[in-house]
C-alpha cells in the first residue's frame, strides 16, 4: 500500500508518523477517544507498526497524534501532500490524497477553518467528541442545514466562531471541544479562542 501510494502521488521523498502512546487532549477531556478501550485492536496492527518503523522510517509520535505531526509539516513546508482516508485532516490546508478512494484534493486556509467550525457543530462520535447539544452526528440533519449553510457563507474566522460560539450554550464545552478537535499547525500549538482582530482568510 506504502509502495502504492508512492506511485500514486509521484512523491520523491516520504514521512510516515505514528500515534504514541500519550496524548495532550486527555489534559483538557480525559473521555477523549474514551469509547475505544474496549474495541478490539486489529490482529496485525503491531508487525504493521514495526514494519512501517523498520522499512518506512515512522516517527511514533509522543503527546500528540500523527495527524498533529502531518498538520505541522504540512503547515510548514512547501510542495507537500497528506495521504490518509481521515476527514479531520481536511482542517489542514494544502494538498491531500484519499488513497482509498484514489481522490486528490486542495484545501485552502478558509476551507480548513470552516471544516474545523463544521466539526465544532457536528461533534465526533469517532473520537467521542460532542457538539453543540450534546450529540455527534455523521450527516446534517435538516434542522441543521440553515446552521451550517449560515457557516459556509462567513467570510472571517471571528464570523464563524460567532456563529457556532452563539450554538453552544457553554464555552468551558466549546473550548474544550476545539481543543480536543483542532490539528496542530505549529508545535505545541493549543486552540483558543480567536481574539476579535483576527484577519480575514
């Protein structure tokens, strides 16, 4: 599949991360990804690991998952693509590859800050992240629609944070949601709420 990909994206060179075992977010949400423990972990996933660590060079990635590391290479480097089947990577901005589905993507800065927002609406039952009332959804539901139309037609990340910031009814919830739901860009970076001289993007 490695090898595949490789082809695929015609990549000259390749960075392969993997999740550790610790993980900031469990600081602000200790439920995060809670609903996981018991599920049953797949019967090759070690030898895959070793694997992608011996011929592959993986970085297991310690505090911070792997999509944290995508997202700040990404963010910091040029002529970069991600490639993984993960929808929360689309906050990134820049290219991207579903390698299952064979699609290419570009996703620009205003689209990866909607795509974070839409998250914040929506919730991630995946990771057990809820949204603004309390449930996570896979599809809008058409109550939903006029809200998250509303959010695809805002110009500036303080009109989108507005917007969804007026749908919770508690910020310690949004700011740990957001926390728990933003992909790094930088190190070390944790999301807080945007002060009201944010630059249109």
């Amino acid at each position: 599949m490695m090898e595949r990909i490789v082809h695929e994206t015609n990549a000259s060179s390749v960075s392969c991360f993997l999740t550790g075992s610790d993980n900031f977010r469990l600081l602000y949400n200790p439920q995060y990804k809670a609903n996981r423990k018991d599920m049953p972990r797949p019967k090759h996933l070690q030898a895959v690991r070793e694997e992608l660590c011996v011929k592959w060079q993986a970085t297991v990635c310690e505090g911070e998952e792997a999509d944290d590391r995508m997202g700040i290479v990404q963010c910091s480097s040029e002529n970069t693509m991600i490639c993984t089947i993960d929808k929360d990577l689309l906050m990134i901005p820049g290219k991207h590859y579903n390698f299952v589905k064979g699609e290419f993507q570009e996703v620009s800065e205003h689209q990866g800050i909607q795509h974070f927002y839409y998250q914040l609406i929506m919730g991630d039952r995946t990771d057990n992240i809820f949204g603004f009332d309390g449930k996570a959804r896979h599809k809008v539901p058409k109550f939903l629609e006029p809200a998250v139309a509303f959010l695809l037609h805002c110009e500036t990340e303080m009109e989108m944070f507005s917007h969804v910031a007026d749908m919770y009814c508690n910020d310690e919830v949004l700011l740990m949601n957001g926390r728990c739901l933003w992909i790094r860009r930088k190190e070390g970076e944790v999301w807080e709420f945007p002060s009201l001289c944010s630059e249109a993007i």
